[in-house]
C-alpha cells in the first residue's frame, strides 16, 4: 500500500491542531488549571510525533484531555484510520492512551482508554451509563451510579473555580456570624449596662432569623428571580445586610453608662451622691435600635445562606452513601474558620475600657460595624459572577410545590425528626439570664479574653466538624449526644459553683467552660444537617432544608423566653449581681441548676432521631403519614414562632421590657 506523503500529513495534522487548540481555548475558560494544561501538552506531542514521522498522532488529535470536548474524526473515519495500524503500533498507542489518561488527575480514577481510542470490537461490547454533564468536577465516585447516591450527577469539588462563589457565602456568612453576637457583652453589657433580661432578649432576635429558613427557601424554590432561583436572592439578602451594618455604623452612639469604668467595681450600696449624678442612665434604653438592625442584618444574609444551603444538598446528594457528609463538614469548617477572624476583629477592636477591655486602644461599636460593612460588600459582585446556575425555563408550580411539602410534613419521618429538633432544641437551649452580669460583674473578663475563649471554641468546632466528618460519619447519632452532653454538663457544673460561691473567680476558670461546650454543639449541628439530607426530597431542596433547620434554629429563642419567665422570680439582676450577697449567690445557683435539669431532660427526646442514615432512610420510606400530626406539627411551630418573636422584641424597649411576658424587672 503507497504511503501518504509526509506534507499531505502535515496539512491535515496541523488543521486538526488548530482544531484542538480552540476547543482547548474555549474550555479553558471554565476548567481547572491541570486539565487546560494537559490538553495543551496533548497537542504539543501531536506536533513532536509530526516532525518525526508518526502517523498515528492522528488520533491522539481527536481526544481532549479536557472533559467533554468531542471527538475532532467523526466515528467512522476513525474506525478506518485504526485499520491502517500494524500491532506494534497499536500497543504504542494503548501506552500512550494510559499516560494521556493520567493526565486527566482528579477527574476520574478510572484508568480505562477514552471512548475515541477503544477498538470497535471493545466499543460495542459494553455500553456504559450516559454520564451527566459536570457540575465543577468530582470524583469518580461520585458517578450516576455510585453506591448509595441520592441523585444522579457528580459531586463537585468545593476548592473548584466554580465554587469559589458558593464558598464565599459561607466565609461572609461566618464573618457577620461571628461579630453581631459577639458584640453583646462589650457593647450591650458593659458599654450600655444593659440588663441580663435584655441581653438575653439580643441573643433571641439575633436568632430569630434563622426560624425564617424555610419561608426563604420557599421563595428561592418557587419565585425566581430575572430567571434564577438562587443568586439574586444572595445578592439581595448581602445588599440588606450591608445596608443595616452602614447605618449603625452612621447612628450617633450614646456615651457609655459607667463614666468611669472602675466603677463597675463597686457595689451599688457603696455609690456616693455624686457617683450616682454621673450615671448615663438613658444609655440602657438606647440598645433596642441597634439589637433591631442586628436582627435584619441577620434577616439580610440568611437569604444568601438559604440559597446557599439548596445547592449543598444538591451536592451532597451526589455523593455516595460512604462519603455523604463530606461537602456540608467541608462548608461548615470554612464558615467556622472564619468565625475565629470575626472574633479576632472583635477582640481587638473593642478591646477599650468602656467596652471591658483592659487596653488603652480600640475601635467605637460603630466603627466595628462599618469594618464588617466593607469585608462583606465585595461578596455581592462575587457572587453575580462566580455562583453558576441554569435559568429558569418554567417558574415551578407553586400551588403543587406547597402540596408537596404540606405531603412532607405529614410524614413520619420529617414530623418525627421536626419533634425531636424542637423540644431537645428547647430544653438544651435553656439557660440562666445572669450569665452575662456574672461574666462582667463577678469574674471581670476582659473583651479580649471573651473574644479568645470564642476564638478558641471556634477552633475546637472545626476541629469537632473535621473529626466527625472523617471518623464519625458512621457513629450512632443517639449515642454521640449523650456522650457529648453528660461529660460537658458535669465539667460546666463544678466550674459554674465554684465561680458563683466565690471559690474561684478566674478568668479563664470562667471562659474555658464554653470552649468546651462546643463539642456537642458541634455535634448536635453536624447531625441535623446529616438527617436534613437524607430526608431533603428533589425539588423542594431549600424548603425542606429551611424547614429542618429552622425548627432546630426555633428551639433556642423560645428557650431564651422561657428562661426569662423562669428566672424572673428570683435576685438575678445587674443590681443584685453588683451587691453580690449571699441570697443572690443562692438565686443564682438554683437558677443554673435548673437549666442543668431542663438539659438533661432533653436527651428524653432521643428516641424520636434515627440512629444513622440507613434508619433515615428506612423511616422515610415505611414511617407511613398523619394529616392530623402535620396540623399539630405546625400548629406548634407557629405559636413558639410567633411567641419568641412577641416577647423578645418587647423585652427590649423601655416602654414594654417590665411586662411579665418579657421577663418583668425588679421591684
């Protein structure tokens, strides 16, 4: 047979090259760096193997080390062309399809020759499953088939450009996170002396938010938005945070109650005349505007959160049953993460004695806010152009979206696990409302060391996360709670008595105990996320994920009303904790126990959460439904919902905060 002339070969290798080279260019744009690299070094050995000779480039041409890029030779031509091959050259070809698959990297491990360059005898043989289209790359086992996957595609890799948008909600997320609640006990405490009732009051309507979930996932999954479901709603939700932080930030600040901080020092019995003169006594009263914008700047971010949330399940969902649980720790720690530089920033900048710290530096509350205000602006336009989503083509039918999760409801399994999330949510959320005058009052923590201790369970929440997430993924999620609770409770109640009955007033005796009350918060967090997606159905990803996470989010603020209720009874005010008799130490102890008991009497509640995912699943598919049960179950939800909301907000204004709904004062 006449041998093709070297220049004919050439034309068509260099015609092919070109052809390559904009497939490469144009994948390039949306792919990892390694994989633009290996096609590039492809065609480079394309256009070796021509100067020397070898024919057979040819069809290394057709291949794109790129995933998805199609076969430059239509089928048939190629089966003609791999006729011409001696078998010298085709075991060449079968080394050099081994090493351009290698190329590949991370993208599979399946080590097998492209499609393109099987012989036809092998093409034909075995068909494979049609593989999805990628969402970002993943492993292989994540494919279609994976074992014990929820959904059909592959699991994307959350270090990918194209998830650099999604990351980013959740480093904004833990930044404003981290520094609103933090700024309680600097700012509202010892800044405005605000009492225990109305700080605790703060920490509900910080919290309050997070009950709002699943009607934002609603709105995500049902109303798009200029054709997209998720990032207008990020868009819109980082815009009304921005705004709430820019106008504390611009609001004119009060000064501070204590003209002299060493005052706080003193017992109220023991103030002169003219020590009394000199209280800003309006100061208290002027928190309730800024604990109102610290709720909506909450509200704000929580719609980037939610629509964030919708594409995690969707991710995780992919993965297979062995694994699953990889991508929510993964978000989970980077939010974390940078809830430990939301900290640093408070402990640093209100650090000045007015705001309980102990250096001669600082920044004002407001100028902590327009800080936070600048880190969180450049998300916006992050995430317009780095979160990828398909347009809408059909604006999902709302009337059978809500028919479907009213169908949700009314199963066992999600009303089951709805029970469980709010009444444990409820009796471990139970607390004591001196907790904060004792911190500022009795042990004198400086701000810094408040922001440390923070710091430092953050620290122990990733460690915890990433733990749970490579070790725990099969533990018994009963067992982990109870573990996690009894062992805590009994370190948290030797340090609490001593530090009450003035045995030991340290410090960091003090603040080492919620450092290590991050372990089972940590858990109990992880877990519900973990059962979230295993009962999270397709389609309505974002209500259900709100609605679960919601009720766990609920517990704590109606908590917090009813601890305020419970302690109103006894000698737990600032004035109270200032003289710091006897009678108030035993006030303040039987308050604490029984925040102990109400603890302990959540884990009563365990039976009602599925020991592991296969229990989930088992309960999902065979639990049954009771329209009578998804009645009481929202019925229940909307009063505690309405409740918290009621009393904590009217906690917080002059004209309201004596209420006994509220709380009351003292007499």
């Amino acid at each position: 047979m006449q041998q093709p002339s070297r220049v004919g070969l050439t034309s068509a290798f260099a015609r092919l090259l070109r052809r390559q080279y904009r497939r490469a260019e144009h994948r390039c744009a949306r792919r990892i760096e390694h994989e633009c690299l290996a096609s590039a070094v492809l065609a480079s050995v394309c256009i070796t193997s021509v100067a020397f000779g070898h024919t057979k480039c040819t069809q290394m041409a057709t291949f794109s080390p790129v995933k998805g890029v199609p076969p430059a030779m239509p089928r048939d031509e190629e089966r003609a062309s791999s006729t011409t091959a001696t078998e010298d050259e085709e075991a060449e070809l079968e080394q050099m399809d081994e090493h351009s698959s290698l190329r590949q990297g991370a993208a599979s491990d399946d080590h097998s020759p492209p499609s393109s360059l099987q012989k036809p005898q092998q093409q034909t043989a075995k068909k494979k499953p049609k593989k999805l289209p990628d969402d970002g790359g993943g492993d292989d086992d994540a494919r279609p088939d994976a074992k014990g996957a929820l959904r059909q595609g592959t699991a994307p890799r959350l270090l990918s450009m194209e998830s650099v948008g999604l990351i980013s909600q959740y480093a904004a997320v833990g930044l404003v996170y981290g520094v609103l609640p933090s700024t309680i006990t600097p700012f509202l405490t010892y800044y405005l002396n605000m009492e225990g009732t109305a700080t605790t009051s703060a920490r509900a309507l910080i919290s309050i938010p997070w009950s709002f979930k699943v009607f934002i996932g609603v709105l995500s999954d049902c109303v798009p938005l200029f054709g997209y479901r998720r990032r207008p709603y990020m868009v819109l939700g980082w815009s009304v945070t921005v705004l709430c932080l820019l106008a504390m930030s611009a609001t004119t600040l009060e000064e501070p109650y204590f003209p002299d901080p060493e005052m706080r020092k003193i017992k109220p019995t023991d103030y002169s005349l003219e020590m009394v003169q000199s209280l800003n006594k309006s100061a208290p009263s002027s928190g309730a505007k800024y604990i109102v914008l610290m709720m909506f700047a909450t509200l704000g971010y929580l719609f980037a959160d939610v629509a964030a949330d919708a594409v995690v399940v969707e991710y995780a969902q992919r993965e297979p049953e062995e694994t699953r649980g990889r991508t929510q720790t993964a978000i989970y720690t980077v939010r974390t993460l940078f809830n430990v530089v939301a900290q640093a920033i408070t402990g640093f900048g209100l650090s000045a004695p007015d705001y309980g710290g102990s250096f001669e530096f600082g920044i004002s509350f407001p100028d902590t806010m327009l800080l936070l205000a600048v880190f969180c602006l450049p998300v916006i336009p992050m995430t317009w152009m780095f979160v990828r989503e398909e347009v809408v083509k059909e604006r999902p039918a709302f009337r059978k979206y809500i028919g479907d999760l009213w169908a949700a409801i009314q199963s066992r399994a999600v009303y089951q696990v709805i029970a469980y999330s709010f009444l444990s949510g409820v009796f471990s959320g139970f607390t004591y409302v001196a907790q904060d005058p004792m911190t500022s009052y009795w042990v004198h923590a400086t701000s810094f060391n408040l922001s440390l201790s923070s710091i430092f369970g953050s620290f122990v929440t990733v460690v915890t996360l990433t733990l749970t997430g490579k070790y725990g993924l099969h533990w018994n999620w009963r067992t982990m709670q109870v573990v996690t609770m009894v062992s805590v409770l009994a370190l948290d109640a030797m340090c609490t008595m001593l530090v009450t009955w003035d045995i030991v007033r340290k410090q960091w005796f003090w603040l080492g105990v919620p450092i290590v009350e991050a372990v089972p918060d940590a858990m109990g967090f992880i877990i519900s996320t973990y059962v979230v997606v295993e009962l999270a159905g397709h389609g309505n990803e974002g209500a259900i994920y709100g609605l679960l996470t919601t009720v766990s989010n609920l517990g704590g603020p109606f908590a917090l009303t009813l601890t305020k209720n419970v302690n109103a009874a006894f000698k737990v005010y600032n004035e109270d904790i200032l003289n710091d008799t006897n009678e108030v130490r035993r006030d303040v102890t039987i308050t604490i126990l029984i925040s102990y008991a109400m603890k302990l009497l959540a884990l009563l509640f365990l039976p009602l959460l599925p020991r592991q995912k296969a229990e989930a699943q088992a309960l999902k598919r065979s639990g049954g439904s009771s329209r009578r049960m998804g009645v009481f179950t929202i019925s229940y939800l909307s009063f505690a919902l309405v409740w918290a909301i009621l009393t904590n907000l009217l906690g917080i204004f002059e004209s309201t905060r004596c209420w006994v709904i509220t709380g009351g004062c003292k007499e």
